[in-house]
C-alpha cells in the first residue's frame, strides 16, 4: 500500500508543479487553489508512504516521479523542447526510480 501511495503523491507532484506555470506567481485565485491542494495533498501521503518505507528511498522515488513526469509534460503539453539529451536524462531518473524501489527491501 506504501508504494502505491508514493505513487499518488508523486503523480501529484507532477501536477502541482505544472500548475505552478499556470498561477502567475501565485497571482491567479483557482490555478493558486488546486496547485497549493496539490502541494499539500502530495505531501500527506507521501508522509504517509515515509512511515513504512525507508526515507532516502520514498523521498528519492518520490522526487524521481515528479522531475520526470514535469519534464516530461512539459515536453508533451507545454511546448519545452525535446532533445535526445533530456530524454537520456530522464531515463537515467526512471533508472533510478526503479533501482531505490528494488533495493529498498519492501
């Protein structure tokens, strides 16, 4: 269950940091709302994963989801530019996402 809690809250991450774009330095009353309910969301459960697995490893994994996953919106949906290095760089991320899970002993 732990895992699949990190996942929500890494999956969130990705959207509150993409809604970050979209508040205008926090100036915009709803994209403002649903990104700070992000923040605060992503941050409970992953809390909660934290509380069985270890935190190097659910903080890593978590982060890991999150950098990838607005990279990779960003390329897809905001236009940023998609070069072979960037997507090198975010397979080495996702390489290492899926080594802290299979080393973390859970």
């Amino acid at each position: 269950m732990a895992w699949i809690l990190l996942a929500v809250a890494g999956l969130l991450e990705v959207g509150w940091s993409i809604g970050m774009k979209f508040t205008d330095g926090f100036t915009r009353l709803w994209p403002s709302v649903f990104t700070g309910a992000g923040i605060v969301a992503s941050m409970v459960l992953l809390s909660y994963a934290a509380r069985t697995l270890p935190i190097g490893t659910a903080y890593g994994v978590w982060v890991g989801i999150g950098a990838a996953g607005a990279a990779v919106v960003g390329m897809l949906v905001l236009g940023e530019p998609a070069t072979a290095a960037r997507i090198f760089f975010i397979c080495l991320l996702l390489v290492a996402v899926v080594g802290l899970k299979m080393t973390s002993g859970h």
